[in-house]
C-alpha cells in the first residue's frame, strides 16, 4: 500500500475513532443513580425531606411509545383540575424538580414528574435531546389527562435538556396549556459547536458531521434533527423562556433566540441575575416565582388576583 494511501486510511480511521466517542458522550452519558440525585437534593437543600414525604404521590409507570416504561411519580392535590409535567435536564432525574414542586402546589396544582428515558429508573438506551422524548412526553401528558375531569388542563415545565424536550413536544401535541422552558438549547448543533470548542478545544468540521452519522446509525436520528428554534415558530400556547445570564453552558443566548422566534401567541423572557445554568430559581426564588405567577394569571391558566 502506498505510504499517502496508508497515512489516508489512518487519518479517517483516526477521526472517526474520535468521533465515535464524542458521539457516546452525547447520547450514552454518564448519568446519576436515582438515589443519588437524591442524596444531592437533600444535601443542597433543594428537597425538604420532611415536606416531600408529606406530600400524597403515587409511584406510576407510564409505557412509552417505543416500548420501554417512563419511571414516574405523581403528587396529586385534592380539588386540583390542573396540573404541570416537570422535566428533568439531562444526565440527572426527576428528583431534580422536586424544588419547583410546592410553587404550583401553592397554585393549585397536580405535579407530575417523571425520568427521561435512558435517565434514572425509565428505560431507553440512548438520549436523542427530544428526537424521541417528545413522543414519550406526550405519552406522559395522555396519563395526565386521564386522571383529570373533563375540561382539566396540563401544561409542561422543562429544565435545560427538559426545556428542549417540552418545546419540541409543544410542536406536534397542541394540548399544553402552557410550556416554560428553562434554560433550554435553541439548536443542537450550535450547542455541540460550542461544547466540542470549549470542553475539548475541537472544531465542529469534520467531527460534527461524523458525529452526527454515528448517531443516526445507532440512535436513528441525525444531529441536525433537533432543533427547538425550528419548532417554536409553530406553538401557540403561551411559552415563558427563563436564562441565567451567567449561563456559560447554554448561553442564554438560545433563550433570546428562541423567544424571537416564536411567532404566535402570548410569550415572555426572564433573564435571571447572578444565575448559572439552571441556577435561574434557586438563586432568584421571589422574583422567579412573581415571574411564573404572572405569566400563569396573565395566560388565563390562573385566575386574576
């Protein structure tokens, strides 16, 4: 073999070695055991024991579309004819929305939370950033619904990875009442240009696309596919976009972005002060929370005070 051809081969051998494990870390990462991101919340403060084990809830399965079971628990409220679906960001679970819990408890409503699939006790074995978490997610709001009398009413809640999955749900299943998307990614490629900068000091050519090959082979779905930035001009529902300003993970940036975008109906942007990425509650707990009230009373969702 001539040495140009053999140095060829070796190069493409080379990148796509490299790309291969990029396109691990992407949709097979290391996630947190469930018992772990409890231990977290408590530590952190971020989940009150006592008040958590106060609370009525129902530990439920909810079958995906795709064949594996969403690990879920509901917190019912009695009276409640509405309620809100947190979901979790990635690598983490849904113990992670237990600090936004008794803000809509206080507001009437039923939570339910929920592991994303290939997170914590659901199955799935990838994460494709909401190529298919959109679809179980509206296998979630199905159950949701049911337990609801008629005329009850559901909107979603999602944190960064959870953020995305609600406004790429909100595209194909009109039924949210509302959608608030915390510090979510406006396009994957754009945050995988950034992340493959900054985390391994790598550029996006040739790495992204054979990144993105990689996981159409073994995930079915291409990089390019997801794009939240892309679906929002197609919602209606009112959508709350919420960024840290000190966001250097997602810049909140994507946030601007996306509520440019969106095109109908009722939205608003909070940029958080002093908030790094998805720090936007913890370190702004009363004006988040005034945020959220208004955004519900003004949408209709809550009555006016």
């Amino acid at each position: 073999m001539p040495l140009v051809l053999l140095l060829l081969v070796i190069l493409i051998l080379f990148l796509l070695a490299v790309a291969a494990v990029l396109t691990q870390r992407a949709i097979r990462p290391r996630c947190f055991p469930y018992l772990k991101t409890y231990q977290i919340e408590v530590e952190n403060g971020k989940l009150n024991e006592a008040e958590y084990w106060s609370w009525e809830k129902q530990e439920v399965t909810i079958p995906s579309p795709f064949g594996y079971r969403l690990s879920a628990t509901y917190l019912p409220l009695r009276g409640a004819e509405r309620t809100v679906v947190l979901v979790h960001g990635i690598t983490y679970t849904r113990l992670g929305c237990i600090k936004y819990v008794p803000m809509f408890r206080r507001r009437g409503f039923n939570v339910l939370i929920y592991d994303q699939r290939y997170h914590g006790l659901s199955g799935g074995s990838n994460c494709t950033f909401g190529f298919y978490e959109r679809h179980d997610l509206r296998a979630v709001l199905d159950w949701a619904l049911a337990q609801l009398p008629p005329g009850g009413r559901v909107g979603t809640m999602g944190e960064s990875l959870g953020a995305a999955v609600c406004l790429q749900h909100a595209a194909v299943d009109s039924r949210p009442a509302f959608v608030i998307a915390d510090c979510s990614f406006a396009d994957l490629n754009a945050l995988l240009r950034l992340r493959l900068r900054r985390d391994v000091g790598l550029p996006a050519f040739p790495f992204l696309p054979l990144a993105s090959l990689i996981a159409r082979l073994q995930a079915g779905f291409w990089f390019g596919q997801v794009s939240p930035l892309r679906e929002v001009p197609r919602l209606n529902m009112p959508v709350l976009f919420i960024h840290g300003q000190q966001d250097d993970y997602i810049p909140p940036q994507h946030s601007q972005w996306l509520y440019d975008a969106k095109r109908h109906g009722w939205r608003r942007l909070y940029l958080a002060p002093n908030a790094g990425h998805a720090e936007s509650y913890w370190n702004n707990r009363s004006a988040y929370e005034e945020t959220v009230d208004s955004f519900l009373r003004e949408t209709g969702v809550l009555p006016p005070l």
